[in-house]
C-alpha cells in the first residue's frame, strides 16, 4: 500500500520555458538509467531478497525513487506545457508532438519508449545490488551530464539534489551488499 | 510551512534508509522518533489551514466540498 503525499520531496521552480532542456531532462523519467527504471527495478527485486535489512533498503528507495520521477515529471512539464507548436517543432519535439502532445511520455533523450529490458531482477542478491550499485552511478552520471547541458540555474538546482542522492543511493546498497557478504561467508555449505 | 515540511520529511527519509542498514543505531532512532513528532504535529497544522495533504483517509477533509481534488497538485503550484 502506498499514501500519496499532496507535495514534492525538493521544490521546482523554473526559470520559464525551456523546450530543449526538457528534450534532454525527460532521459531521467523514462530513460535506461531514469527514475521510473530505478523504482520499478528496486520495487520488484525486494521481494527475493535474502534479509529484514535488504528487504528493508529496496522497499524504501524503490519509494524514494517514484518521488524522483515525480521531481523529473514536473520539471518537464513546466519547461514545455506553455510551448508552440513552432516551438516544439524547433526543438526537435516534432516527432513527441505528433505522438503525444505536450503529455509526458516515458522515453530517452532521443524519443526510445520506456522498455523491462533496461532492468533484471536475477533471484541472487549479491548480482541484484551489485546491479543496483551501478544503476545509482549511471544515474549519477547521467544528472552530470544534464548539469553540463542545463543553462537553468533553477533546474540545476534540482538536478544536484538528485544526484546527491543517487550517492547517497549508492552508498547504502553498498553496506548492504557488505552485510549480504558477510552473511553468506559465515554460512557454511555442505 | 511545505518548506518545512520538505525539510523534515527530507531529515526523515534520509533517517530511514540510514536505520534500513545501521538499524542498531541508538542516536538515529531517537533523532527518528523526534522528527515523527515534528510531522505529525506540522501535518496536522497544514491540514486545517492549507487542506488535506494526504489521501486515503490519512487527512480531514473539512467543509463541504472535496478539498482533496480542489487543492493544486504539486506540478501545479
């Protein structure tokens, strides 16, 4: 069961439209390394995890992580809801107008829909969080690479509030992959 | 007050995943009992001035009409 809270976890503001921005931020909504592949990976993996603390970490970031998409999904949809057709076309939204309007859509930087194969769930836990390790760094880098891109002083603030918690992401699936370690070397197989 | 409210939620899902992997940590789980107070009491507050801030029954809907659906989302404020 999840209650839906009537507010975001970090603030929005935008400076005003900016369709070109949105082009490359909307990555991080339906992207290979964006929030929605983060959440559904987490929430789906907990269930065969091995412990109380693993259970635990996926249930709560695969959580965190549907809030990032919220974050993501109202920094575009400022950014382009106000947007012209002209504008869009110029912008090289030609293509997601024609498909969607100015709705949101789950897709990369270069329009590729949202796909399951951008995550796995392998049953092993230490494949899983290893896994997941490196899906915070990828999408740690890929908010770099948009801070890099974003000429929004407002929309970067954001964007490195989220980064900062991809590590933070990162840092606890790593004491978790320790302790799953640990548990497995003391338990003796014959 | 939302910015308060987003500081101490923000204090409590940080405080969350930290206990998720350190869940013996005697200072974290007080300081996490103190910021559930905090909310609690905030939401309260919030909910009477501003309308309800959660769904499902988790917030008094006060007057007559459905405040829930009147209120602005997030993306919209």
């Amino acid at each position: 069961m999840w209650i839906y809270e009537k507010r975001l976890e970090y603030p929005v503001c935008v400076t005003g439209k900016n369709i070109r921005l949105a082009k490359w931020v909307i990555t991080q909504y339906g992207g290979p390394d964006g929030e929605l592949a983060a959440s559904l990976r987490y929430l789906n993996q907990r269930y065969s995890m091995p412990t109380e603390e693993t259970r635990a970490l996926l249930n709560d970031i695969g959580t965190e992580e549907l809030a990032h998409l919220e974050i993501v999904g109202t920094i575009v949809h400022k950014l382009t809801k106000d947007a012209s057709v002209e504008e869009l076309k110029a912008a090289g939204l030609g293509g997601h107008y024609a498909d969607h309007d100015r709705a949101l859509f789950y897709t990369d930087a270069t329009g590729n829909p949202w796909t399951a194969a951008y995550i796995q769930a392998k049953g092993d836990p230490i494949a899983d969080l290893t896994e997941d390790m490196a899906a915070e760094q990828k999408a740690r880098a890929t908010y770099n690479w948009l801070i890099n891109l974003s000429d929004d002083p407002l929309v970067t603030d954001v964007l490195r509030f989220l980064r900062e918690r991809e590590i933070v992401h990162f840092q606890r699936f790593g004491e978790a992959l320790n302790h799953v370690q640990e548990l497995f070397a003391t338990k003796k197989f014959y | 007050m939302l910015k308060r409210m987003q500081e101490l939620g923000f204090v409590a899902v940080e405080l969350n995943l930290y206990l998720d992997t350190h869940p013996n940590d005697a200072k974290a789980l007080e300081q996490y009992n103190l910021i559930h107070h905090e909310i609690r009491q905030l939401q309260m507050k919030m909910d009477e001035q501003c309308g309800p801030s959660k769904g499902f029954g988790h917030s008094m809907n006060v007057g007559n009409t459905w405040q829930w659906a009147e209120q602005p989302w997030p993306w919209e404020m």
